[in-house]
C-alpha cells in the first residue's frame, strides 16, 4: 500500500512538472471554467439560505462542483461526479449502485442525505434514500452542483441531516446550438444529444436525449453478478424572461432495464414535470413558486414492484425589512401515492398508501454590525406517521476582511420514517414456524423520527488571489437511531425496527484550491472522522445480520491536478484515498482517475478517460461472498458542439 502511495503521488508530481511550462489555457464552454479563485468565491450559491449569497460569505461548509471540474474529470454520471466534492463519501458497490453520504452512515441505502436536482427532491419515500441507478442528467448542462455537508432541514426538511446535494442545471439561454457526445469502451456506453433554440415572446429551449449501457461487474471470486444495465432518457427545459418576472419549464422521462444478483432484470420507468415562476415584487421583495408531477415506477423481480405519484408544490418570499434585516419565509406541501406489489421478498402494508407531507419555514438574517451576522430560522414540518417535527438552527458569521469567514452553527435535524421503517415485512408472506405463521421482520408502528442535533464551527479564507482554502469542524449527536430488534417467539414478527441505538460522529473537513500557474491548478480535500454507535440497554440489535448497518471509513483524500497542456490540450489526474471500512472489512485503497482531453477544432473535443488506474481490481464496498470488484477501465470520448 505504501508502494502504491509513492508511486501514485510521483505519477503526479512527474506530470505536474511535464505540464508547467506551458501558459496558453484552453478556451471552455463553461460559464465559470475560467474564472480566478476570486472570481469563484464570489459565485452565487443558493442551497446554503434558500436565497443568493456568494460562496465566500455562505455560512456552511459547502463545495461547489463547477461545470469545469465535471468536464475535466472525465465524469459520465452523477456519482462520478460527486466523487470530486472532498466532503461526500463515494463508494462504488457494482456496475449500477453506489453508496453516497457524507459524515457518515454510509450504505446503498443511506437516509440522512437529501439530493435534489434543480430543486426537486429525488428521494425515495420507501427507504428516504435514492436510487442512483434511476438518476442523470446530461452532465455538459449541468451549471455547477452545491455539495453542503451537514443539516439543511430548516430550509429543506426533514431527511436533511447530514447534507444535501443540489444539481443545478444551465438556463436553456446558455444551451443554444447542438451537442452530440459518445463515450464508450468495448461494452460501456454513453451517449447524449442535445438542441438549443430560440421560443416566441423571448423563450428560450433545450431538448435532449441519451443513452448508458453499463457492462457487469464480477466479485472477488470473478463470478458475474449480474449488475450491469441500459437506461434512455429525454427532456427539455424552457425559460422566459418577462420583464419582472421570469418562468422555467422542466420534464424528463427515462425507462431502464437493470440486472441484478440471482433475479430477473430490474425495470424502472418514470416521468416528471416541473415549473418555477420568480417574481420581483419591489426592489426590497421577491416571491418564488414550484409546482413538480413526478411518477415513477420499480419492478424488482423477487422482491417488490413499486408505483409512486408525487405531487409538489412549494412557495417563498424574500423580504428585506431594513438595511439589517432579511426576512426568508414559505412553505410547501407534498403529497404521494405509493403502491408496492407484494413479492417473495418482501410486503409493504398497506399496499397502497397516500403520504402527506406540509411545512412552514421562516428565516432571518440580521446584521449586527457590518461584518457580523445573526441567521436564525426554523421549519415546522408535519408527516403522517410522527406529526409535527420542529427544526430550529441557529448561524453566525463574522468577515473581519474580505479574504476571511469565520463561522459556526446550531441545529436540530431530523430524518422522518420511511415506509421501511413503519410497513415493511419480510418475506413477502408469513412462513409456518413454530406451528404459526410468522414473518422474519416486521412492521413497526411506534418507529420514530431519528434526531441529531448538530454543532459546527468553520473557517474559509483567501489569503493571497491564487489560494484558497476551508476548515469545518463538527460534532453531531443522535438519538432515536434505527435497530432491527429479535422479539419472542411468541410474537406476531420474530424481528422489528426500533429506535435503540444513540451515537455520535466528529470530524474535520479540510479543502483547497491553488492556482500554481495560470495553466496548472491543484485541488485537494481531506476528511477525518470518528463514528459511533451505542445500543440502549437491554437492546439486542440485528442490522449486521441483515446487512443493513452503515459502514464508514475514518479518513478519505483526494488530491486533483489540472493541467493545460496548451491551447488545446488539457491532463487532470485525481489521485484519492480511502481508508478500511470496519463492518464488514472492506480493505483501504488508493485509486486514480484521469482525462486526456484534445480539441483538434474549436467546436470538437476528443478525450481519453481512464478509470482506476493503480489496480487491476478493487472492492469499494459491500460484503463477501456476493461483493462486487471495480475494475480498471478506459474509455474514448468524443464531444462535438454545433
């Protein structure tokens, strides 16, 4: 292991100086590729206060992936995109699935983290997860992605607890023209075609279709397992400007068949459709409005076929009330129907259920002096299994100068129940045991609401232009923590969920960005972490057993060098780390990723991506024997704009 580390970080230093002579940058299509760290602290995020704010002043520790980094990196779905945020744990389990979390709690089915892609939340209300198996987006439109590692729930709710991901797509204005792309090995493909063009009364489109075939990974063992898959997907986008007033039209629909371990093949379908109005009511006031459809529908072979119709609306006002004070209120109410077939696998009962979801926020930004401000906001959310949450947070941050952000918060989160927790059942009927029939695990009514109650304390400065930097510091402590509890025998289910376990986990979120020359630029990340988990007494717990546990590593890096070759060529290698996973053992690793990328002409890009590069072979996660390897891998890329 160490070999590799040195090997790995001489392959960088050894390219980094090959690459410094050159000063000419490539001219990119994205909006913020070119821009000086400065420039970029001044970038508007959104997902921080639900309003605009510079990154520089944004009192949390967020990451933003720009449009550049995805284009650089080689990346050809969202997850391998997350992969470049230094505070999102990654891991990939096979061709198809990924674990995804950040500080903590890790699994393919982790719940504390809410993902949404501009603006629509894209949970699954089964398990409060998502499967990322049924998300994408044509990457080359994506304008940038907020990565924030810790609770969002006052602005965004229940499920927020430890972080959210928003994926905010360009304005179809910034789309004009075409785009055709194909990336493909021997048996994995990706394809995307996209136009852009002009609408009466000033609109603008995009529409866009694409295609992803993903070959099967095998295990340790080299058995297949299966997990490979094809998936299409089309959509638009539609923007007007009307005059104080603008109007955006979203809809995306997808179908996919997914193989899977020792089953027939998986088939997903869905469709959504979205539509934000923004008005400016005065200089001092703005008001915001949401409306999503969204259906969806998962046949799993042997283990559940779902149906879920989602309706979402949502509304906000910003109001400055003085030169001191902003005010950010609203509200939404969500509303799904959820119809899962009973399989052999397992039973969700009630089969069909209406969920109802409604909330009220309010937030205030005061400023006490010029250079400190008071945020204090809390959310009153109501869901049909717990009734009322409360979600109070409490900001402060100080700008002593414009290169500096000293700051620190205070909340409680909650993550709600998902129908996993409340009206699963396994198998998918009773079995005779004992002279009764019975099921293994069962439905547990008097589940609650898991809570954390978060404290963080934060630095980000500039102290010259061309470096950047950002220190989180934070501590997280729960209650209520989901166990899957044995009951006698003589009980209706032999095992049910509870809330039995407490913990804890600290940690430090560490990142940088330097611009060493103008054509050469590092990034680097580094996170360490202590997760923790005690069982209340008298509880025995069986998620291990079940493989339902979450799995942690305590420290993961990533270190990413970007080079432009010339004014027309760019390298970026990623070098990261992950240290072992503790249960069930998951060996530590290095791994690098890298993109060779060409543009022969200004309006075509040929790149060559490589994938895992140090080994032929890797676990990233999961459990013997049925644990899938990731292998190294190439592809060839083409891009052409038109």
């Amino acid at each position: 292991m160490a070999r590799t580390a040195s090997y790995s970080v001489g392959l960088l230093v050894a390219t980094t100086l090959a690459a410094v002579p050159a000063h000419a940058r490539v001219v990119e299509p994205d909006s913020i590729a070119d821009m000086s760290l400065e420039q970029l602290s001044d970038v508007i995020v959104t997902s921080v206060s639900r309003q605009q704010e510079r990154l520089g002043s944004a009192a949390a520790s967020v990451f933003i992936i720009s449009a550049s980094d995805i284009r650089r990196s080689g990346a050809q779905s969202l997850p391998e995109a997350l992969r470049l945020a230094p505070n999102l744990q990654v891991a990939q389990v096979d061709a198809r699935n990924w674990a995804i979390s950040a500080r903590g709690f890790n699994s393919p089915f982790a719940n504390k983290l809410l993902v949404l892609i501009d603006g629509r939340s894209i949970y699954s209300p089964l398990f409060s997860g998502v499967f990322w198996d049924a998300q994408d987006v044509v990457l080359e439109d994506v304008e940038r992605i907020e990565v924030i590692s810790g609770p969002g729930a006052t602005i965004w709710g229940a499920n927020a607890v430890n972080g959210v991901i928003n994926v905010i797509t360009r304005s179809s204005a910034d789309t004009q023209g075409g785009l055709l792309s194909y990336a493909g090995a021997s048996r994995d493909q990706n394809g995307a075609a996209r136009y852009g063009g002009a609408l009466a009364g000033g609109g603008t489109y995009r529409v866009y279709g694409k295609y992803q075939q993903l070959d099967d990974t095998v295990t340790d063992s080299g058995r297949n397992t299966r997990t490979g898959m094809h998936r299409s997907q089309a959509g638009f986008r539609a923007d007007w400007a009307l005059g104080e007033s603008s109007l955006s039209l979203f809809g995306d629909g997808y179908q996919g068949q997914l193989g899977q371990f020792a089953a027939l093949p998986v088939h997903i379908s869905g469709v959504n459709l979205q539509g934000r109005y923004i008005r400016k009511l005065s200089p001092e006031s703005n008001l915001r409005l949401q409306l999503i459809l969204d259906h969806t529908e998962r046949n799993q072979p042997g283990q559940f076929a779902e149906r879920l119709s989602t309706l979402d609306i949502e509304a906000q006002h910003d109001l400055r009330l003085n030169a001191s004070n902003v005010l950010t209120w609203g509200g939404g109410y969500r509303q799904s129907r959820d119809k899962v077939d009973s399989l052999a696998g397992v039973a969700f009962l009630p089969d069909d259920v209406n969920l109802r979801w409604a909330n009220l926020f309010a937030q205030e930004e005061y400023a006490v002096t010029p250079d400190l401000k008071l945020t204090a906001g809390a959310k009153v959310e109501h869901n049909d299994y717990t009734g009322a949450e409360y979600l109070p947070s409490l900001r402060l941050a100080w700008t002593p100068d414009p290169g500096q952000l000293l700051w620190s918060s205070l909340a409680r989160t909650v993550r709600a129940p998902s129908r996993f927790d409340r009206d699963l059942y396994s198998p998918g009927a009773p079995v005779q045991m004992g002279g009764r029939r019975v099921y293994v695990v069962g439905a547990s009514p008097g589940f609650e609401s898991e809570v954390a109650r978060v404290l963080e304390l934060g630095y980000r400065a500039q102290p010259i232009a061309s470096l950047s930097w950002s220190a989180t510091a934070y501590y997280s402590r729960y209650s209520q923590l989901r166990t899957l509890e044995p009951q006698p025998r003589t009980a209706p289910a032999l095992y049910v969920f509870d809330n039995g376990a407490e913990g804890s986990t600290r940690g430090i979120e560490l990142w940088g960005r330097w611009l060493a020359t103008p054509a050469w630029r590092l990034n680097a990340g580094l996170v360490v972490q202590r997760v923790q988990q005690r069982l209340l007494p008298g509880v025995r717990d069986a998620m291990p057993v079940f493989g339902l546990q979450p799995n942690d590593p305590s420290r993961h890096w990533l270190l990413r060098t970007s080079h432009d070759l010339s004014d027309r060529s760019t390298l970026e290698l990623t070098l990261r780390y992950v240290s072992a996973l503790p249960h069930p053992v998951v060996p530590a690793y290095y791994e690098m990723d890298g993109q060779w990328m060409w543009q022969p002409q200004p309006n075509l890009e040929v790149a060559l991506i490589g994938r895992n590069l140090l080994h032929r072979s890797h676990p990233e996660f999961g459990a013997l024997p049925n644990r899938s390897v990731i292998e190294r891998g190439a592809l060839l890329k083409l891009t052409w704009r038109f």
